[in-house]
C-alpha cells in the first residue's frame, strides 16, 4: 500500500478535533490511533541546527560560493545523516521536542536581490539559475533516495521575499509578472520539478495584496497548479495571524485561519490555527478541505517511516554526528568557499615570511564561522587559530579595534595602538575584517535596531575604516580577508591592498581552511554569488521589488567585482568549441595557463548582443575543471537551454565572465 493510501485511511479514523489538532505545528499525541506527539519544527540550514553538537558547515552563501552541486550534495547528505541520527535518539523519548524531528525548514532559496537584506546569507545568492542548482543537490542530499525520505527538507520562504525585515509581516511585495517568474519563481519552480522537495513554506509578507500563506494565486494556482507541488505548505512562525493583525485583509484569526487552509497551507507555525473548529463552525472552512489538508501531512510523516519498522535510516547511529568524515568534508566545503578578489603576487604566503601580524575583530571570534541558523561545533578553527596551527614562525594578534563601536570610553580597552605595534613587529599583515552575523539578520537581530537585522547601507564600520588606514601607514604588506554573508563596499582594500579575500562565515572549519588557502596548500576556486557594488549610491530603494538594475542581471553600472569572479593562483583561458542546442549542452576546452595546478569553475553565461530582452547577462551552466598547470581539457556542460534560441538569433552570445 502506497504511502497516500495509507494517510488516506489513518486519517478516516479521526474526529474532527483530532485532525484539527494535527494542523498544529506542535501536534499532540493521538494516543487511541498510535500517534505520537511530533513538533514539526526543525532547522538544517548548514547543519542539525539548534539541538547541540553539530558538524557546521559554511553558511549558505558560502557554500553557493563553491558553485560545486556535488560537494553541495554530499553536504547535505551528511547534515541529513546528523539530523536522522539525532531523532533516532530522540524518539527514544516517545516524542520529539522543538528540533529534533525530522521535517527540516531549509533550504532558504530566496534571491538576495538587495545586499541590505539582513538574511541575505541564509541564501544561495542573487543569481535564479544557480540557486535552483544549488538548492536541487541540497534537498536531495536532505531526502536521500530510499524507499522513505531521511529528511524532509522544506523551500522558503515563498515567494518574492527579500526585506525589509522590520515592516515583514505588513510588507506589500509589489512586483510585476515577468520579474515575478524571471527571478522570485524561478528556483522555487525549478526544485520543485528537479528535486520533489516535501515541504513550501509561505512568506510572512503579501504579493500584489495577497497573504504568502494564503495566496490564491501564488498557493493554489501555481504552486499546486502550475508548478504541479505535491507536497505540503506550512506557513511561516505567527504568519497566519498577521492576516488580520498586520495586513488587515481578514477581522479574526478564525478568518485568517480558514483562508490560508482553503488556499493550501495545511500546517500552521503559530497559534492561529487554534482557531479552526471556528471557522468549521462558522461555514468558513468545511471538514473535506480539512481532511485534505492533514493527509498530506500524515502522508509526509508516513514517507519518513515514523511509523514503521524498515525504514533504512533507523540505523544511522548518533557516532556520525560531527565524525572525522564529516569535518574533512567540512573543511573541504570551507576551502571552496573562499573567494580571491585581489592578488599582487603576495599570496600564496612565501617561506621567507617569519612573522605574521593577525588583527582585526574578527581574527578570533567564534559567532563569523558560525552564520545562522547554526548547531554547536565540539570543535573549532577560529581565522587565527586556522593560521597559528598551520604557520611554524611568529604570530603576533590584536583585535585592532571594536567590530563597529568608535566612541569607547576613557577606561575601555584601545586596542588599535596594540594592532600598531604587532604590524611594526611583522613581516606580513592579515587584516581580518568585515561584519558577524550580529550585524545582519533576521528581524530583532543585530545592533542595528532601526533595521531590524537590515544593513542601513554597504559600508564597513567607521572603526575598521580607521583601523585599516593605520595598518596601512606600517608599509607593511596587508592580506585583507574580509568576513561577511553579504557584499560590503571593499574599495579601499582593493586600492590599497595586497590582497582581498573575501570569506563568507566558513563554518567550523573555518580558519583552518583560510590558512590552506593563505599558504597555497589549496588553491582557490570560489565564485562570487553575489555582485559586490561600489556603493550603497548604485542601488535602487531597498523597498523597490522592481528588479530593474539590481543584480548582475540587470545591473547598469559598473561593479568592484561581479558575480561569478573570483581570482586563482594559476589562470585559465576558454575557447567554446560547439553547442548542441537540442541537448542542452556545450563543448568548452579549458586550458591552465600558468605554472599552478588548480581547478577551474567555469561558468557559461549568455551576454546580451542586441534585442529586447531585459537581462544584460544570464548564467545558463556551471563545470568543473581540474588541470595540471600547462594542461588543456575539454568539458561538457550541461546548460539551462530555454534561452539557447535567443543564442541562435544572434541576440546573445556565450561568454565566461561578466564585465563590467
């Protein structure tokens, strides 16, 4: 019997109330019926989150940055393996608790449209093609491939969400149809028809009017419509109740309730969904609908064989969680997330180097590997231990300077005289800069309150700024690594700098992976997923939905770095050799140029030539190009063909790089 059938007939066997109670996301035992309480909440953004000892791995963004579905997908494979060992021991209980189940809300494939969007990092960045990627080998290293699903993994926030965090839960997204489907859809429908993930979960804003989590339009008419979702929407925390509190399209949580389940969202996060046996008695909501709703639900529980005695993943033991696997496959994630912006020719460090000066706020903070959404790593690599552990001359650390506070007290600790001296003492300078995840997140997060977890602009703090240009005056050489989910304005370390790397919150690994890459034991091979402006002057209203010159796709203007770059300690050349349109494929020989092994991440872009098209460029394939130095190969790429006829008009051409 199939997995539908079966919730079909356990749930004929309950009452009204008890299948009400099961809309909850904190349902209760059903004792009669052999159910045990289950909380649907649980979080695995970039591991088993929340619930204790974890393998981190980089956060989001960074993990985009490695532009490596298959390295994305063992990632996931093992966070799932965590997860999965985690409730094996949970259930031991007889329920399971707030993170500890097994429907994980991740992953976050929003497009970060805006860099002041405090959350942005939870992202994949601002590119539709390579979110869809990456987010496909995600949840299918989440769900795994067996007769049951190890995990459930869950696509938010749906749709067209991307701040401001302080006005979410009254925020009107308005936004046009073909920015609607070109960027704010695109990955969403592009997981659903690649990776059949379990779970949607509704956004706390509206759309052109319309309630996220109870859109008809967004809900049942392309999600469960166009999109052809089989699965299960479950709304966003308290975003029920904003229906009527904050956007004021219903009077009653009853009201509210009974909208979202009638357009599909059959699970709440939050407290309105109390108010169903209401809306049932008032004629809002009727018990077939109901039904429906909580058979796909019992259905999600069923394919994770919670309630059966064969489902392979009951043997996954708890020994895997944080495992010598897990951490060398970490530390590998983390190496590919390390993005070379800038480079004289001082990287990789040479042995003549003796002595290091490591400064900066985030030289030794644990929070910058961490990101979000995070569990707790037994074991860690801050960016100074990384380097310390794997250097054999002096290192001298200082803080420098407070991560963005300038107005310290006569009888606070001055560190910048400290950094001074430690820059004279040095042969060599690693400025570790940037932000924490403090300082850009979620609603209620970070120091900046007016924000609410937003960035007001894409600035450094006014104390690092002065920090940097008294390490500047040393003479000495200075490695910039800046440390950020997001793009900061680096102007200034690109003109005055060594070299800029940029490294997004790397996970536990962290440090240990930045110095693999400092001292060339691995050469790097990051991408940016993300454009990296010059100034917060280049951006449109934060408020705008409208995706006209916001991201690479669109951008006018002339970026410090595109998306997609990202520097190596050899070069590459291209030559496109054919196109098999019909195949969706291409034939590029690739070619190390220089006297370094390395990898090449090669991504095949279409430049717009002429045309009416909106999109100046568009990242259609991502390959991997592993060459000895002097080595050519050739790659076949497998490439997003549904713009391939504009190619074929000579309205586009295939490129490998975005130029400014």
């Amino acid at each position: 019997m199939d997995f539908k059938t079966r919730a079909k007939e356990l749930v004929a066997k309950m009452t009204l109330a008890e299948k009400l109670s099961q809309m909850k996301y904190d349902a209760p035992a059903i004792e009669r019926l052999g159910i045990p309480a289950y909380n649907w909440w649980n979080e695995c953004l970039h591991g088993a989150a929340r619930s204790g000892m974890a393998t981190v791995f980089p956060q989001a963004i960074g993990m985009a940055a490695s532009f490596d579905t298959e390295l994305m997908h063992e990632v996931a494979t093992a966070i799932s393996d965590e997860v999965r060992a985690k409730y094996n021991e949970y259930k031991k209980f007889g329920d399971t608790l707030i993170y500890q189940g097994l429907t994980c809300w991740s992953p976050n494939i929003n497009i970060f449209r805006d860099p002041r969007w405090g959350r942005g990092h939870e992202t994949y960045g601002e590119d539709p093609y390579l979110t869809g990627q990456m987010g496909c080998a995600f949840i299918k290293g989440l769900q795994g491939e067996g007769k049951y699903r190890k995990t459930d993994a869950t696509i938010k926030h749906y749709a067209v969400h991307s701040g401001p965090e302080k006005e979410r839960h009254s925020f009107d997204a308005q936004v046009s149809e073909y920015d609607l489907y070109e960027t704010y859809l695109s990955a969403f429908r592009y997981c659903i028809e690649h990776a059949d993930p379990s779970a949607v979960m509704g956004a706390y804003n509206r759309v052109n009017g319309e309630a996220c989590c109870a859109s008809k339009t967004l809900l049942k008419d392309i999600l469960y419509g166009e999109f052809g979702f089989d699965g299960y929407v479950v709304s966003d925390c308290g975003a029920i109740c904003d229906i009527n509190k904050n956007h004021k399209l219903t009077q009653t949580e009853a009201e509210s309730a009974a909208l979202a389940v009638n357009n599909g969202c059959a699970l709440n996060c939050g407290s309105a969904y109390a108010h169903l046996m209401t809306a049932v008695a008032a004629g809002l909501l009727d018990e077939d609908t109901v039904t429906e709703a909580v058979e796909r639900l019992f259905e999600a529980r069923l394919r994770l064989g919670m309630f059966d005695s064969d489902c392979e993943y009951d043997a996954i033991p708890y020994e895997v969680i944080e495992c010598e696997k897990h951490r060398a496959l970490n530390r590998k994630m983390a190496q590919e997330s390390m993005v070379l912006l800038k480079n004289n020719g001082v990287l990789p460090l040479s042995d003549e180097i003796k002595t290091l000066a490591i400064i900066g706020p985030n030289a030794d903070d644990v929070s910058v590997l961490l990101g979000n959404y995070n569990g707790t790593p037994s074991r860690y690599s801050t960016l100074l231990r990384g380097i310390q552990d794997a250097f054999d001359g002096q290192v001298y650390y200082a803080k420098g300077c407070h991560i963005y506070d300038s107005t310290l007290h006569d009888w606070a600790e001055h560190p910048m005289r400290e950094a001074i001296i430690a820059a004279q003492k040095s042969d060599a300078v690693i400025l570790c800069m940037g932000l924490n995840p403090g300082m850009e997140g979620e609603e209620g997060d970070g120091f900046n309150g007016d924000y609410s977890g937003d960035k007001p602009d894409i600035e450094l703090p006014d104390s690092q700024k002065a920090l940097l240009e008294e390490i500047l005056k040393t003479g000495k050489p200075v490695i910039f690594v800046n440390v950020s989910g997001s793009c900061v304005n680096l102007s200034r370390a690109d003109e005055a700098c060594d070299a800029v790397v940029q490294c997004f919150y790397p996970g536990a690994e962290g440090g240990a992976a930045l110095a693999d890459v400092l001292f060339g034991r691995v050469n790097p091979q990051g991408r940016l997923p993300v454009t990296f402006y010059r100034s917060t002057k280049d951006l449109p209203p934060f408020e705008d939905y409208n995706m006209e010159n916001r991201t690479y796709k669109y951008f006018g203007g002339s970026a410090l770095y595109p998306f997609g770059y990202g520097l190596s300690y050899t070069s590459f050349a291209h030559t496109l050799l054919h196109v098999d349109a019909a195949a969706q494929r291409v034939r590029v020989s690739v070619k190390n140029t220089g006297t370094v092994d390395g990898t090449d991440t090669v991504c095949v872009f279409l430049k717009k030539v002429c045309g009416e098209s909106r999109e100046r460029y568009r990242l259609i394939g991502i390959g991997k190009a592993p060459l000895a130095a002097g080595e050519t190969r050739e790659i076949e790429i497998t490439v997003d063909g549904t713009h391939l006829a504009e190619l074929e008009k000579g309205e586009y051409e295939i490129v490998f790089a975005v130029e400014n």
